[in-house]
C-alpha cells in the first residue's frame, strides 16, 4: 500500500499471472520511497556510502599485495596465468648421516596442508596411460612438471621431521594440527645411485638404528626411541639376537664383536617367564642357528641347543600340536588364556630351526616334534583347495573357525614353510611339495583376483564362500616365494605369477603419500573406480615391516631386472624420511597418509634390524655368493640356515 496523501496513485492487488515485475515499475517504485524519506535521512545514507568507498580505496593496496604473494606465474606456452599457491612445506634431509633438524619455535606453526590421494604411479606394467586415473594436482605439483620438461630442478617434495617429543601410539586429528615438518635440503635423484653406496646407506641406517637401542635399550627386547627407553615382551634382549647375522653380513664387526660378549656374558634363558613359542623360536633359535652357520663359533650353538630344549615342552599336548607359550624357567607350557586353540602359522612355522637343531646336536627329538604337526595337518580335514584355516585345536588336533581361508596373518608363513622345508631338506619330501603346490592351485581359483581400474593382480580373503578384497602387507612374502619355488625347478608360470604380484606390493607403498605401506589394504573392482586401492583408518600403520623388500630381494636375485632395485632404494628413502629419529632409531608410525604429520608411534620392531636392513643390503649386493640361495634358506625372520647336502 502506498500513502494515502498521494490521491494520484492507486493501490491495486493483482491476482492471477498478471506481469507485475515491470522493470520500469520497479525503478518509479524506488524513486517514490527514496522522495518519501526526510533530507536527514537521505543526508545520513549518503554519508555512510561515501565513507564505505573512502576506507575501500585506503585499503586496496593491502589486499592487492597480499593477493601478489599468494600468486605465482606459471607459463603456459605463449601465455601467462596466475594460480594460487599453496606455501608448500620441505621435507627433512634423506642423507642418511645427517642429524635431523631441530623443530623451529611453536609461534611459527601452520595447519598442514592435505593432499588429495596420489594417482598410480607411472611404474604400472600394463599397455596404457596414465590418463586412466583422474587426479587433481595442485599449482606446485604442475610446476615439478614443467620444470621437469625443461631439464630445471624439481621442487623439494615436503616431508616430515619425528623429534623425541613426538611419542604418540595413536595420535589424534589435533594433535597432527600442532606438529610441523621442518624444512631441510632439496633431495636429489638416486634412482642411479651407484651400488656400493646404496650398500654404504643400508650400513648408515643399521649404525643409526643401532645407536638408539645401544643407548637407550640396550640387552632389552625392543627400543622405544622417541621416549628413549626400552620394552619388554619376553626379556630376552630380542632385538639384539635378531641382529646378530645382519651385523656380520652387513661386514659391521664392531657392533658384532660387543653383542657377541653381551650374549657370552649376559644372556640367560634360566628365567621365569613365558615366552612364545612361536615368536621365540623364529627370532632367537633361529638368529643364533644362523649366526652360529655364518660364524662358526660354537658359543651361538651352545644358546641355541639351551632355547631349543627349553622350548620342547609346549609340545607335551594330547594332541602332539604345540601350545603357543612356554616358560623357559619352570619347563610348563600352556595355551592362551582365552582359548585352547593355537594359529597354524604358529604351530607349522618353526620346522626349519628345529629340525636344524637336530641335524646340528644329532638329537632327534626335536625334528620329531615338529615333523609329527606337519604329517598331522597333512592328514586333517577342513581344507578347500589346499587352503588351511587358520586356527587349529591343541587338544583335539582339528581345525576350529573353519571356512575362513587367508594368505595374511595366522596362515601366511604355513605355505611359506612348505616350499622351504621342501628345499631344506635336499627337495625328497613330496608331501610337502604336494601340499604346497595343491595350497597355490587353491590360491589361484579362489582368492586371486583384479582391482580397477589397473588391474592389479591381488589375493584377496575367503570367508564363508563371501569373497573379500582384502589384502595384508604380510602376503607379500608371497611374490619371493613363488620366484623361490620357480628357481628350484617348479612351473615357470609361477615366476610370472611373483611379478604381477610384485608390482601390486609395490604399489601398496607407492600409492601413499608417504611412500610407505599400510598394514592392510582394500582393493577396488568395481568397474569406474579412480583408484586401485583403499585404506580404512584403523589400518594405516606402517610397523617397519620387511614381506615386500624380502620379495624385491628374490625378483632382483633371480630376474636382474634393475626396476626392483629402484623400487627399494625408493622404499628405504622413505623409511628415513618419516621413520627415521634424530636420537637414534626407527619408530613405527600410525598414518601414512599423512605426510605432514604420520604420527609415530614410538617403537622399533626388532625384525627391523633382523630382517628390514638385512633384506635392503642383500637386494643392493652384486655378489650372488652373498647368502647364495643354492646354499641357503632363509627362515620366517630372515635367518638363513643352510641346504642340507644331498647324502643327508
């Protein structure tokens, strides 16, 4: 309604679909109400328009210079165009001698800047592009590229600093938000590094991993090397042990000499505590077994000959298959508390130090414990396709949770142990090769699938016939085992087998914005996916684990292709740029998605140094004669124990 003091305008309602936005109504009607305010009014609204455009014009320098700073010119062939840059954080130094730098004051932090999921790798072995994959990159990265086309330096990639302040063994959101990596030199390409030095790298991050555990840790099982203390598990300086004979292999005879008088003087097996049988047996049996082939000093025999007797009791059953723990003071042993069922892998995985150990001290009873479980599993029903389930009773001697089938943890090391036990003892005992070869007929028709989009050879998981594209990092022992097998004679389609699923392993790493592997991966089949693999949040740690340099190291020993190599010098990079801790060691971390922030978790595995760097120097040694594999095999925790001569 308009005022009615103006008798020559009408107000009007109009209903229907009359046209009542007339623009040229609109412009009367505005007209009318700017004259129907007072001149204080118009004055006071003119007034504050006039002062908006003053202060507007005072402070448009200020914006146009910070706008400036946030830009940089990116030629695009005859043209220039202006992106907005993301301030991109620099990556510690990978020099594997250099300290680590210090973290800059908490006033200069930033909130880390998140990138999105990498595409595939341009190392895929398939006919193709790369075009496949959708990936959105940003400013930065599309000037790498340039300056790579134009033979000019890349820009440093960013990386991430891990203090001993930093000890988180679940580190949240907020926390990442606080931490800031810290800038350090440019890295430089080594996919050409010369042998020796990568050799000379492997030696530099035992030496550093080693000064952790000797200062912090020292006759302790693991190193904690962000606390710079120590953990227990069974008191028995595990890690030390574990090293023992990557220590003489990697030529370090200093460090050699002073754990060498340790075990003289310090190590005791006369303890009451429980062990594992299992765990125990691979890493202390067989590290001093092994140190003792590699030596021959009988003082690693005579520890060996005392763990090994002390570990028979577990397999005082009903059933002849071993309980998983022992206690190596009182002689007793017993199953876990909440169950009376063992896992296979455990119970089939310690034939080679045992029946080693027999060959040794030609005391038959340990070779006859370990061969009855074999020749009982053999027999048992519950399997499909060769595949075994993964728990089997010490009581009743079955199996138990059947219809669940995997090639990860629980199984993994049985098929593992098949083909080695085979080649162990001089290629005779059929029923081993039978078994393992019906167990990978099985793994063909069941859990070997593709992802999408790239087709990525896989093994998935079997559950009740329900297929699962899910993949642990511990089946990359996989791919060295079948190239084993296909070196000592079995189908040569095996060895093509090992590579397809080399390069999915590969991938596992190389698809992280850390370079580094999850614990487990999801693979995508579904037609139109971006990318082949997927990561849930519970299973991005990353524990310094060795399955897929363990391969690496049997594809470059047999094949001699350089690519495997590379992809290992790649890996170990990574370790020192997000594992590796200024004080001394190597920490396992929670997300490897996060290269900003991977949240360490402050512990060292002693399989790092027995297996990890172990692996890593024999996949960068030009001397087959170094643990030839005509002479030796290797145990579950990479300690190689020899092929018994063929009168045996």
């Amino acid at each position: 309604m308009h005022s009615p003091s103006r008798k020559e305008f009408v107000s009007l309602t109009f209903t229907g679909s009359g046209n009542y936005n007339s623009k040229q109504w609109r412009r009367q009607s505005c007209w009318r109400k700017w004259k129907q305010l007072s001149r204080l009014q118009r004055n006071l609204i003119l007034f504050s328009v006039a002062l908006m455009l003053v202060c507007g014009i005072a402070t448009y320098p200020t914006v146009t210079e910070h706008f400036r700073g946030l830009t940089v010119v990116v030629k695009e062939d005859e043209g220039h165009v202006l992106k907005l840059v993301i301030p991109e954080v620099l990556p510690e130094s990978d020099k594997q001698n250099q300290p680590l730098v210090p973290e800059p004051p908490s006033e200069q932090k930033r909130a880390p800047h998140k990138r999105g999921p990498p595409g595939l790798q341009n190392r895929l072995q398939k006919k193709g592009t790369r075009s496949d994959i959708q990936v959105e990159e940003n400013p930065i990265q599309e000037a790498k590229k340039a300056d790579k086309e134009k033979g000019e330096k890349p820009l440093v990639k960013r990386g991430a600093l891990i203090e001993a302040d930093q000890a988180t063994e679940g580190g949240t959101a907020k926390e990442a938000e606080n931490k800031v990596a810290v800038p350090a030199v440019e890295q430089e390409d080594h996919s050409h590094e010369p042998e020796f030095d990568r050799l000379e790298a492997v030696r530099d991050a035992f030496r550093h991993a080693w000064k952790g555990y000797k200062e912090f840790a020292w006759g302790q099982d693991e190193l904690r090397p962000i606390s710079k203390s120590y953990g227990e598990w069974f008191g028995l300086g595990l890690t030390l042990i574990d090293a023992l004979d990557t220590m003489w292999i990697l030529n370090l005879r200093e460090e050699f000499e002073e754990a060498k008088t340790w075990v003289s003087t310090e190590l005791s097996f006369n303890k009451n505590v429980d062990v594992n049988l299992f765990e125990s047996t691979i890493r202390i049996l067989g590290g001093l077994l092994s140190t003792y082939h590699l030596t021959g000093d009988a003082l690693f025999l005579d520890k060996a000959k005392d763990i090994g007797t002390r570990l028979m009791p577990a397999f005082n059953t009903p059933s002849k298959i071993p309980y998983s723990d022992v206690n190596i003071g009182k002689g007793t042993a017993h199953p876990p508390r909440w169950t009376s069922d063992s896992t296979v892998a455990e119970v089939t995985s310690i034939q080679l130090e045992f029946r080693e150990l027999s060959r040794l001290t030609q005391d038959t009873r340990y070779r006859a414990a370990v061969d009855k479980v074999m020749q009982k599993v053999h027999k048992l029903e519950g399997k499909q396709d060769g595949l075994v389930p993964m728990f089997i009773n010490t009581n009743s001697g079955q199996f138990t949770h059947l219809g669940v089938f995997t090639l990860g943890a629980r199984a993994d090391s049985y098929y593992e142990y098949l083909l080695k036990q085979w080649i162990q003892g001089g290629q005779k005992e059929t029923e081993l090769l039978e078994d393992y070869l019906q167990a990978l007929e099985g793994v063909k028709k069941n859990l070997l699938k593709k992802s999408s989009p790239n087709s990525l050879t896989f093994v998935g998981e079997l559950s009740h016939g329900q297929f699962s594209p899910k993949m642990d990092h511990l089946v990359c022992f996989l791919p060295g085992t079948l190239a084993l097998g296909a070196h000592h004679g079995l189908p040569a389609d095996h060895m093509e087998l090992a590579k397809q699923l080399m390069e999915t392993c590969y991938q596992m790493y190389a698809q992280m914005e850390t370079g580094l592997s999850p614990e487990i991966v999801h693979f995508n089949m579904h037609e139109g996916s971006i990318r082949d693999v997927d990561v849930k949040l519970a299973d991005r740690h990353n524990l310094l684990r060795p399955e897929t340099v363990e391969s690496l190291f049997y594809l470059y020993r047999f094949t001699k292709d350089r690519k495997y190599r590379d992809w290992g010098w790649e890996i170990l990079q990574n370790f020192n740029k997000y594992t590796k801790v200024s004080t001394g060691g190597y920490t396992s971390i929670n997300n490897v998605r996060d290269p900003e922030y991977p949240s360490p978790r402050d512990k060292m595995e002693s399989f790092f140094l027995g297996e990890t760097l172990k692996y890593f120097y024999l996949l960068f040694s030009d001397d087959p004669e170094l643990v030839s594999l005509d002479k030796y095999v290797f145990n579950t925790e990479a300690h190689p124990l020899p092929i018994w001569p063929s009168a045996e």
